[in-house]
C-alpha cells in the first residue's frame, strides 16, 4: 500500500448543545491531537439537517459548536475549523460514495435504526444515508486517523468498507491515472481513554446524549457552577463505597461511568482515581467529582459565552477554514471525478 500523509478528521454536528461526552470523547482529543498532525475539524451541518432542525436553531448550533471547539482549545492558525455546507466537495463525494456502499451494508448500522425508532418509513432519506455523507467527510482529505466517541465505531468501519471497496472496483483506472495501487487510505478509528463512551447521569446503561429529554442526564458545557453541582449530586449511584480495582467496577455502572468521567477530566487512570477515592462514599466523592468538573468546564464556558457575542470572529474563522479546507478536498474530487469516468474531469 502507498504511503499516506498522516491526517486527523473529524466532525460535530451542530444539533443541540455540547455536552460531557462531546468534549471527553472527542473535542478535548481534537486538541491533544493538534500537536501530533494536521488537522482539519468540521462542523458537520449537512448532517444535521437529516432530523428536521429549525434554521435559526441550526445557525446558533453551527456557530455553538464552533465556539465550543475554539473555547476547548483549537487553533485556527493551525488547525482547519470549517463547517461542511461550505465545501461543495463533501456532498459530491457522497453521492459517487453511495453508488460505492451497498444497500445491505446501510442496513445494518445500528445508529440508523436508533434514530430512526419504530417510524422508520418516515425517517428521511438522509438519515439513512448519513454515514456514506460520513465517509466522504473523512475520505474527501484522505484522513488517516479519526479520533470519535464509541458510538461511531461502526460508521468508521463503513468507511474502510467503502474505501476499500472504491480502490478495488477501480483499480485499473487508480493504476492507469498514476495513483499507485490505492487511492483511498483504510482510516484508522481513535477511539479509546477512560470517556469513550461517557453514560446518562440518571442510567448508567444509556450513552449521554443531546437528544435525552433529562437535561439531568447530561452537563452541558454552558451549564453554570450551580447547575453542575446539582446535576452531579443528584447522579444516579449505588449504596456501595468505591471499590479498590477496576474489575469491581464492571457491574456498576453508575460508578464506572463517574470513575471514568473524573479520570478523563484529570488526565489520570481509572486505576488512579480509585487509589486515591476506593472506600469512599458517593456522597464525598460527588463533592471531589463537582470540584474537579469546574475547575476544568468553567473557564471553557466563559470563553463560550464570550464568544457567543463574537459572531463576526465566529463566521471569519469558519469562511477561512472552508477556504484552506477546499484547497485540500478539490484536487482529490477532481481525481475521483477522472477514476470513475466522468467527462470533464482533468
Ligand atoms: P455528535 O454530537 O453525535 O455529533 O457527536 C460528536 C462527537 O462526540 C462524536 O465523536 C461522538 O462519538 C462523541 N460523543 C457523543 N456522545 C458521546 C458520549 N456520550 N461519550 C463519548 N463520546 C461521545
Ligand atoms: N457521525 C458523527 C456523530 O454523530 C459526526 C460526523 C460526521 C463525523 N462526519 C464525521 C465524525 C466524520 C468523524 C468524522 O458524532
């Protein structure tokens, strides 16, 4: 296989606020990666339109999470922070890439029957081909490593399937075109760290979610001290103290998931955290859990909320984005536009 330039991508969508799990599982690992390779971040609006949004709801949400993206630490002079309507390129891909991916491939993503719950005829069409729109984001820069919560683990399989599948139906014209033996790279998932998949506050069984109708499930990161304190103290737990290995953890998962969240926050270990807290009750290591949760989300959400009065900052920062953006996914489009034969293409 011909070598690839190592990239990171990867996406938000813009619907709802952020919250815990966006920024343990994803954003603050956008901003660790941001020293190791380049990286290019999007606001992934075209897949928010796939559950009915309204547009003054989708323009603050697109510019939300850009605002949460520069508060957690991105930087635009390095990074590309961009959002996807802006880049013809994603939607053009997609639709060659749905002509790739099989129908019995979509078929069986999970998320998919999730979202779209018992109604599914009446779930639009874009919801179901969400992740093909998905792999052209990441394909469209030939990205190497996707860092993602859990929950898209099967999307990014999807992706390999599909570039796979795109460098072996094409392979003569790849090789006929001067592109050696592949065109796409197999896009490596970062997946991982104890807040891969952060839990509900009210049900350590279900993911943290935007859509969970509690907003006592989640902390979003515009929730002020009071609100987080109360949120935390009000958690879901069991009556036992905090035990003294991880394997005890298994079966609790309320405690598993406050574990992991504190490690996360701290940048320790699951082991680390119950070194210093096993034999403790909830009670008091709700209150260490509160102290750390604001000491590390209270600046983020007063950078938020200053920048939620900077919209012209906002705009610029994302119009710059989409233009360095292009300049990357344009000459890879157009090579796609020639492997499969359209006329026009160089
Ligand atoms: P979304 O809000 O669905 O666009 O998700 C944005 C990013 O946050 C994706 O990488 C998700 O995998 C990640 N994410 C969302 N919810 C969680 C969660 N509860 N725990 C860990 N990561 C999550
Ligand atoms: N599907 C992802 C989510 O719901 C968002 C997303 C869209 C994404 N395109 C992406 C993530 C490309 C990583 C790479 O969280």
């Amino acid at each position: 296989m011909s070598a690839f330039k190592e990239r990171v991508f990867s996406g938000v969508q813009p619907t709802g606020s952020l919250h815990l799990g966006n920024y343990l599982g994803a954003i603050k690992r956008f901003v660790e990666l941001q020293s190791q390779m380049d990286c290019i971040y999007c606001v992934v609006d075209l897949h928010a339109l796939t559950i009915a949004t309204p547009p003054d709801e989708l323009r603050d949400g697109i510019r939300g999470v850009t605002a949460g993206f520069l508060a957690a630490g991105l930087d635009p002079s390095h990074s590309i922070i961009f959002n996807q309507s802006q880049v013809h390129e994603h939607a053009e891909l997609a639709w060659i890439f749905s002509c790739v991916a099989r129908v019995g491939w979509l078929n069986r993503m999970t998320q998919f029957k999730e979202k779209a719950g018992k109604d599914r005829e009446n779930a639009s069409a874009g919801l179901y081909t969400y992740p093909v729109l998905m792999a052209a984001d990441i394909l469209a820069y030939k990205a190497t490593h996707v860092p993602v919560g859990e929950d898209q683990k099967q999307h990014l399989e999807l992706t390999r399937d599909i570039a796979q599948k795109f460098n072996t139906d094409y392979s003569a014209s790849i090789r006929a075109r001067g592109h050696g033996d592949v065109f796409f790279p197999l896009t490596e998932p970062l997946i991982g760290g104890p807040a891969a998949r952060v839990m509900s506050l009210r049900d350590g069984t279900k993911k943290m979610s935007k859509s969970d109708p509690s907003d006592y499930s989640r902390i979003n990161l515009t929730d002020d001290v009071d609100t987080i304190a109360q949120k935390i103290k009000k958690a879901k737990t069991d009556p036992h103290p905090l035990p003294e290995t991880v394997k005890e953890l298994e079966a609790r998962p309320e405690a598993e998931n406050l574990v992991g969240i504190i490690a996360a926050l701290t940048d320790a270990t699951p082991e680390q955290v119950l070194k210093q807290h096993a034999g403790a009750q909830f009670s008091q290591f709700k209150s260490a859990l509160v102290d750390v949760a604001v000491e590390k989300l209270g600046p983020l959400r007063a950078e938020m909320i200053r920048l939620a009065h900077a919209q012209d900052h906002i705009d610029a920062v994302l119009a710059d984005g989409a233009r360095r953006a292009s300049t990357i996914a344009h000459p890879i489009i157009e090579e796609v536009k020639g492997i499969v034969g359209v006329v026009g293409a160089k």
